[in-house]
C-alpha cells in the first residue's frame, strides 16, 4: 500500500538530516528522526528514531526508540524499543518490550520492565509540577 506511511514517519516533529552534527541535550514531545550524528542526551515524550546511517552516542530516557542506525550508551523507554536489520545498539537497555530483527546487532545488558513505574522519570514529568 504505498500510500500508507508509518507512523513514526507522519508525526515527526524534529530532523537531524544526514550529514548535520550536534552534541548537547535534546528534550522534546511526539517523534523526533535522527539521521545525523548526535551526542549528548535525549528526554522525551514520544517516539525516537534513529534512521539507518545515523550515528547517535547518549544516554536516551523516551517512551520509545526505533534504531535503524548505531546507537551507544543508554536507553531507558517506558513503551518500546526495536532494533532493526540494519540497526546496532551497543549500550544498556531498560524496556518493557524490546524487539530485535533478524540481521541485527546487540552488546550490552538488558533490564526487561514491567510497567512504566519500573522506568525512570523523564525530567520533562518533574518540570511539570510531577512529585516523586
């Protein structure tokens, strides 16, 4: 069905184009693609995805990531986290669900969530007014 995109792919409200680099925090809500290079620190409520090509060092706190590229460091997600078959991800995971295709690479250790209580708060919630 061509006329049909994914979902990640309709909402995304920040790119980090090919090519482009940036190191420093980024905090944001909905879907933000990265296809760049990024290092630093991410928080977010939403979706994360780090296209094929992308090169991503950080420590990620997000509802989910979808890795298409390399990733290193590590991920805390209160939904979802998948590596594709062409990602890789060599980092620490905290996630209820975690999918990794066929083709894809993983080195690290993996902490499997129940529930989002389980993940830690996003320092978005605290600004918020959100007690501990």
């Amino acid at each position: 069905m061509m006329g049909l995109k994914r979902k990640e792919e309709e909402e995304v409200r920040a790119f980090l184009g090919k090519g482009a680099e940036f190191t420093g925090k980024l905090m944001f809500n909905g879907s933000v693609r990265i296809d760049g290079d990024f290092k630093g620190d991410i928080f977010g409520t939403g979706t994360l995805v780090i296209g094929e090509g992308a090169g991503v060092e950080a420590d990620i706190h997000v509802d989910s990531v979808l890795v298409s590229g390399e990733m290193r460091g590590q991920i805390d997600v209160k939904k979802l986290l998948k590596i594709y078959s062409t990602g890789k991800l060599l980092g620490n995971v905290n996630a209820p669900i975690f999918s990794i295709e066929e083709g894809a690479f993983f080195e690290g250790s993996c902490h499997m969530t129940r529930n989002e209580a389980e993940v830690h708060p996003l320092p978005l919630e605290l600004a918020s007014g959100e007690k501990r």
